[in-house]
C-alpha cells in the first residue's frame, strides 16, 4: 500500500508505507492534517518532533537481571529489620564468590 503526499508546486509523490496496516490511518490523519493553515502544521510537526526527542532521550528499560535486582532492594528497604552494613558486606562477598568463585 502507498501514501500519497501532495508535495509543494502541486506534484504528487508516492512514498511506500514501512507501517503495513497503519498506512490507512496515516493517510486519512494526513487528509485532515494538509487542509490545516501552514502555522498549525508547523505547530503539530513540532510537537511531533519533540515528542520522538523525548522518547529517544528516555533510558532504555533496565534489563530483567537488573529489574529482579532493584525489586530485591526495595524489598529490603521496605523490611521492618534492614540488614546492617556487616550483614550487606557478607552478602555481597557470597555473591562475588558465586560469581566469580
């Protein structure tokens, strides 16, 4: 399926779809949006824009490794008997020899 964009000076272009299903939805969005005045585009393609700076700017997920890891130190900071900086020193040495051996 193709989009069809009217280019300036009146000339059609055809562009691929690289979204498959949603290229029905992308020209009926685009049918609306070209009778807007050029000011609101602009406006919309700049928000656009800026909402795809965010979403690249956005970490990337934490992986599962360390999604259980974090899930474990909140367990711990929400016990009513936290372990004390000795107890986290032995866990952290059984670990590194587990890892590590």
């Amino acid at each position: 399926m193709c989009l069809q964009f009217r280019a300036a000076g009146g000339n059609n272009r055809r562009y691929e779809s690289i979204m498959g299903h949603d290229s029905a939805r992308i020209s009926e969005v685009w049918r609306e949006v070209e009778a807007w005045p050029v000011r609101t585009r602009l406006t919309l393609a700049s928000r656009i824009l800026e909402s795809v700076e965010r979403t690249l700017d956005a970490p990337d997920k934490p992986s599962e490794e360390r999604r259980k890891a974090l899930q474990s130190l909140i367990g711990i900071w929400t016990s009513p008997n936290p372990p004390s900086d000795q107890d986290v020193q032995q866990i952290v040495e059984e670990e590194r020899l587990k890892r590590f051996g």
